[in-house]
C-alpha cells in the first residue's frame, strides 16, 4: 500500500486530501479486503472512518500501460470524445517510455476521472489533464 497526501483535489472542489493505492495481483484479492476491512478488530475503527469521509470516493483502477511506480505527480484525465482507446494509449506511450504508468477506470464510487497517468516528475500531456502533485506519506512503500 502506498499513501500519498494531495494538496488540492480537483474533482472535490481543490480540498485537500489522501489517496491511499492498494497494488494487488487481480480484481479477486478485493474479496479479501473487504472482509478484512470490516472484520471484529477492524469494525470500529472502519466505521469511524467511514463516517468522517462523507467526501470521499474509491475507485479500481487496473494497470494498461508501463509498470506500476511510486509516483510524484498524477495527472487525471479523460479519453477525448471520438478517439479510440488504441489512438490514446499510442499518444501517451512516449510518457510511458519515460517511465509513466498509465491506469485505467475499471469501477468506481465517486466523480474520478477515467485515466490516471502516475508520473515520477512534471511532465506535459498531449490531452487536457487535472494535475496533482503527490506527497508519499507512507512509512513503507511496497512498489516503486
């Protein structure tokens, strides 16, 4: 799991916020942390949480191209109307050859955009983009 503070989140009116990213082998491992989520030790604290975080959103993102990295900046974006998912990803493979990682919307809870291009610097997109700059705050990264 990594952890990142984001001094200003644009879907949530430029407040500021955390972003925790979960890295697992397939979609099934969520079973598993759901369970765990809200088990007897977990219960408690879950719910707290969950109260205080009216705001927040949660989405599952899968990886579509580069490798996952411990980014300084995401860039959240969307496909432009009328391109085809093959024309979008060949426009930002130069990033990727950069060492980009590109992720994409699989599911949901919230106002997040489709594309998240995790980037270890600043970069410029070919596609308009809501930049954010990442502040790790993890203890023990476990990727990147």
């Amino acid at each position: 799991m990594q952890i990142f503070r984001l001094d200003s989140i644009p879907w949530l009116d430029g407040k500021a916020g955390f972003e925790d990213w979960h890295l697992l082998e397939d979609s099934s491992a969520l079973d598993i942390l759901n369970r765990a989520a809200v088990s007897e030790a977990r219960q408690r604290p879950h719910d707290r949480i969950a109260a205080i975080a009216g705001a927040g959103t949660a989405g599952l993102y899968g990886l579509r191209l580069g490798e996952a990295i411990s980014p300084a900046f995401a860039y959240w974006l969307s496909k432009p109307e009328g391109m085809a998912y093959a024309a979008f990803e060949s426009s930002l493979a130069p990033l990727v050859d950069e060492g980009c990682a590109l992720w994409g919307r699989r599911m949901t809870l919230g106002p997040t955009p489709e594309f998240c291009l995790h980037a270890p610097a600043k970069c410029e997109l070919p596609h308009p983009a809501q930049a954010v700059s990442l502040t790790s705050i993890s203890a023990t990264p476990r990727w990147g």
